[in-house]
C-alpha cells in the first residue's frame, strides 16, 4: 500500500495531466537567463523530482520537448502551450514548475543562479551564485 502523497497537475487547457508522487527532492527559485527567458517571468518557482516520481496520466501525445541545452529539456503542451517541466539530465531529476502542482505545499529552500537575476528577493533563503555544489555548480552564495 503507497500511502506517498499524490499531486495531480495538467498544462494550461487541461488536455495533458501528469501526477508527481511523494516529496520532491528540492524546491527554490530560479533566476537563470534560460528559465527566465523561457517562463517569460522574472524568476521561476522550481520543484525538483525523481522522474519515477512523474507519471503523465493523460496527454502524452501532445506533450513536445526543446532543449536550447544539454542541460535543460523543456516540455509544453502542443494544444495550448502551456510549459510543464523540464528533464535535467545532468542532475537525474525533472523540474515540474510548481505552479503545475497546486496541491502541493511550495517550500523553497534556495535561490539558483542568482547572480543573473533581475529581481532581487529579501526572503532569507540561500542564494547561490550559481548551483549547490552538489549539483554540479560552484556552490559559492552572494549576498541578498
């Protein structure tokens, strides 16, 4: 019996659905050029996962993919655009944007590629020049 939390997310029209099951292994922001060009925002809410953890329950067939990068594969809704998360194969994990997930309890824990950003945050979280060592950055920080 699994008794791991079930979130259920869908792209913007609802005709791709996906769910993300248990804890992610990570949540934060991210304020690269990449993300920030690619979400049109200034900074983009990240929830990291296992991708075991991601099953797309409904909508494969209009799920599409680019990578601009080896280190970031975006996936959108072909029928309405909506972006739903990028594969990161260097790190083994899937970025579903949290925004995807509403049932899910957003906790960031760390700001990435903040040296890049455009927005400065005053929240108290870590903030990382570019990514936690651990994760193949440098993992030196920068001042809020």
């Amino acid at each position: 019996m699994n008794t791991a939390p079930l979130y259920h997310g869908s792209c913007f029209c609802g005709a791709v659905k996906l769910t993300a099951s248990g804890a992610p292994a990570g949540m934060g922001y991210c304020h690269c050029e990449s993300c920030r060009h690619w979400s049109a925002g200034p900074i983009n809410a990240f929830s990291l996962w296992p991708p075991a953890q991601i099953n797309v329950t409904q909508g494969a067939e209009h799920i599409d993919t680019y990578h601009k990068t080896e280190n970031s594969y975006r996936k959108w809704c072909k029928q309405c655009g909506g972006h739903l998360m990028s594969e990161h194969p260097g790190m083994g994990l899937v970025d579903v944007y949290a925004a995807i997930l509403p049932e899910l309890p957003f906790a960031p824990g760390l700001h990435v590629f903040y040296a890049e950003g455009k927005v400065k945050v005053k929240d108290g979280l870590p903030k990382f020049k570019d990514m936690p060592a651990d994760f193949g950055g440098s993992g030196e920080t920068v001042p809020e």
